[in-house]
C-alpha cells in the first residue's frame, strides 16, 4: 500500500513538498539513497493519513566503499522501493507543527520569495489540508511584484 492523492511529504533539514499526485520514487542516486533521507520522509495526504517509510529496498547492499564511491567518483542513478508503514491519522495541527518545524529549520528555500515569520503566520491561519497547499503555492511565488507602483 501507497500514498496517493496530493499530499504533502516533510523530511529532515527543513524539507517540506507540496504534490498534486502522490508519484512513487523510483529512481535516486546512489548517494541520496545511502542518505537516510527516504527513510526520514514523512507523507501527510490529503485523507488525513500519515505514511513513514519503513524501508528502502536498494538493488544492492550499502557498504564504505559504495559510499566512498558515490561521494568522490561514480554516484549511478539506481532504482529503489520504498515500502511504507500502515499509515495513522493525523490532525492538521500535526501537519502545521510539521510545516512551521520546517520553515524554523530552513535554509532559504521555503524563504526564498517570502519571510518566515508571514509564512507562519499563514501556515497557522489555514483551517484545512486545501488552505495549506494553497500556503504552498503562494510560498513558491515570487512577490517582487506586489510592491512596485
């Protein structure tokens, strides 16, 4: 069993990302998959499911020199599964607290068009799943133009 639907998936380092249709990765780099990221991502769809990987399934064993490898000269793009923990529900608190720990944590990439503390504050007033993806998009939108005469 899969997230499906729009969903919002939150990792480590401030990692937050809005997706319209819940698309499986299937492709990574052998260093994103030695990573841990996939392992840390959390799926927050729009049915009030939250999704925790349980496992990445690579095509081979991670060992020092498969790593060292990745990181200095030969990093091949591999397939991988990522099989999912049943999902629980979740409140949209917890997916706020989840959003603003994200924006707390980031590294001017939620920031990028937007300051953090008007971004809180609009993660905060959304009443629903719909509201905070549209805090998304609105986030990812460059606002130079709001103040020009």
């Amino acid at each position: 069993m899969n997230p499906e639907g729009p969903c919002f998936k939150v990792g480590p380092s401030g990692y937050v990302h809005f997706s319209p249709q819940y698309l499986p990765v299937r492709m990574w780099t052998a260093l994103g998959a030695f990573s841990g990221f996939a392992e840390k991502l959390v799926v927050f769809d729009r049915d009030g499911k939250k999704w925790q990987a349980r496992v990445v399934d690579l095509p081979f064993e991670k060992s020092w020199w498969r790593v060292l490898l990745a990181h200095t000269v030969y990093n091949p793009t591999i397939p991988i599964t990522v099989r999912w923990h049943e999902p629980r529900s979740y409140t949209l608190d917890e997916l706020k607290q989840a959003y603003i720990r994200a924006v707390d944590e980031d590294d001017d990439i939620l920031t990028q068009f937007v300051e953090a503390e008007e971004l809180k504050g609009k993660i905060a007033a959304a009443n629903s799943f719909d509201s905070l993806a549209d805090v998304y998009q609105w986030m990812r939108t460059d606002h130079g133009d709001e103040y020009s005469v």
